[in-house]
C-alpha cells in the first residue's frame, strides 16, 4: 500500500541491474479513480514501471485481472501467489453456540471496510428478535462513529469493541460467524483465517473474495453495499446451524489444502529466482 515507497524501488532499479517486483495485496481505488491527482499517479507509475522493468506478484487472480485493467500491465508481467497464513495457529473452532449468537469481524475502523453497514445489518436481524451480538476487532478513526451508529439504532448493548486484538486465534474461538462487508480488499488474511479455523465466512463479492469463496459451498458471497443482500446472508447462518457447520467445514477444508504458507514462501522465492534472471539477462 505504500505508494511512495514503491516508485522509489522503482526508480532506484532504473538505474541499476537489480530487479524491481512489487506485490500488490489490495485493488487499490486510485487506479481505477478519475480524480486528476490520481490520473497523474497512474501515468507516473506506468512510466517507472516500464523504465524498470518491473514486475508484480498479485495476491490473488481477482487483483491480477483488475491490475491489468486499470494499470494495462501484460499478464505475463503479472505472477499470482495467493495470501497464506500459518494454518497451525488457527485450530478448527470448538465453540459451543450459547443463546446468543456472536457474529464477529476484524479490520482496521476505516470506510472501505464496511463496517456500519454490517451494524445497520445487525441493527435490522435484532429488530426481528434474534439473539445476536456483533463484535469488532479493531481499531481506527471511525470508532466513535460506530458506537454513535450502535447506539442511533438502539443496539449499543449488542456491539463488543475490544480494540486491537493480538491473539486473533482466541478472537476465532470466541465467535460463531465472520463476516467482511468490505467495498475494497485483495484476499484478506482474516477471511482465510476464519475459514482455517472452521467458521462460516460472509463476504461481500470482490474479485479477491470470489477468488477464495464459493457461494453457498464454502461461505456466502454478498453484493458488496447492499444491506438487504448481506441482511439476508446473515439470517440464513444464524438461523440454521447445519448449514453454517457445512460452510465453515467446506472453508476449513479448502483453507488446509490451498493456503500454506510455506507453499506460499516458496512459489514466492521461484518467482525472484526467475525475475532475476530475466533483469540480468
């Protein structure tokens, strides 16, 4: 996401023979934004680029395929390395659902992460009687906004904000649900995560997330903005068990098989190799 720092490296590499690959890990607005200022940004970065010779590793095939949308990079140009984590830090979910059922989320307290629209979504399934409690792991300039929102709607006493959460596998352990109503991601670390530690993942329809779920096989994909659609999602996994189970078995399976990060590390250290060899060439 540092922008600065990345044309630098580019420059720098300009110069030399050393090599300048930069991963993309999210499907950044300004490249895809007519404002002026961002115009001239991708005009800037288009031309370091191709001056370098750069090269990119995008975090998953969606972030790929709006890469060479928006930024006209040559798919031979682009290689693909999925985000993976440490699966062993993420036990599947032992949780027992109590009365209450806990629908939790994690990310930094920013717009592009939706988060009001998920306390809107909470706000309208209390209306309708269910027994549900939202809880935000996080932190960020739009917290006061949150508990404003909460308490707007009348379910202040259903929002949990515990801060910035160091241990997110106790985090995992601790819900039922996980939902990510983001307008904006790449292929969040916190949704393989989830799905590594067994939970029913629901998501808004990005190119990154559809890269990872299947709808109604292992999570639940909703138009990203729209509060009835993910209302509707969240209803359909609080209200029937069997089928929150499935998903967030299918999710862990999937996770295990596709998301190691040692498979990642190496697939990553192929690609310097055979960069390397084409700048020094």
């Amino acid at each position: 996401h540092l922008w600065v720092a990345d044309i630098v490296a580019s420059l720098s590499a300009g110069k030399s023979n050393t090599q300048h690959i930069a991963h993309i890990h999210n499907q950044e607005v300004w490249k895809n934004s007519p404002k002026l200022r961002h115009t001239l940004r991708r005009a800037a970065t288009r031309w370091l680029y191709r001056r370098s010779q750069s090269r990119i590793i995008a975090c998953s095939p969606g972030v790929k395929e709006y890469e060479q949308r928006t930024m006209g990079w040559p798919g031979e140009h682009i290689d693909v390395v999925r985000n993976s984590t440490e699966l062993d830090d993420f036990p599947p979910n032992t949780r027992t659902r109590s009365e209450r059922i806990r629908i939790g989320s994690a990310g930094w307290f920013i717009p592009r992460k939706g988060h009001l629209l998920l306390i809107d979504a909470i706000a309208q399934l209390v209306s309708e009687n269910l027994n549900i409690e939202l809880v935000l792991a996080g932190d960020g300039p739009l917290k006061e906004e949150y508990l404003k929102r909460a308490a707007q709607c009348g379910i202040a006493d259903r929002i949990i904000l515990p801060g910035s959460v160091s241990d997110m596998q106790s985090f995992y352990q601790s819900i039922d649900i996980f939902a990510l109503p983001s307008y904006e991601e790449g292929l969040p670390l916190v949704v393989i995560e989830a799905m590594a530690s067994g939970l029913c993942v629901i998501a808004s329809s990005l190119l990154g997330m559809e890269d990872v779920i299947q709808h109604d096989t292992t999570g639940l994909l909703f138009t990203p903005g729209n509060l009835q659609d993910l209302t509707y999602s969240l209803r359909r996994v609080i209200t029937d068990q069997e089928l929150s189970s499935r998903l967030g078995t299918a999710a862990r399976k999937l996770a295990l098989e596709q998301f190691s990060l040692k498979s990642a590390v190496k697939a990553v250290e192929q690609i310097y190799r055979q960069r390397i060899t084409e700048k020094s060439t």
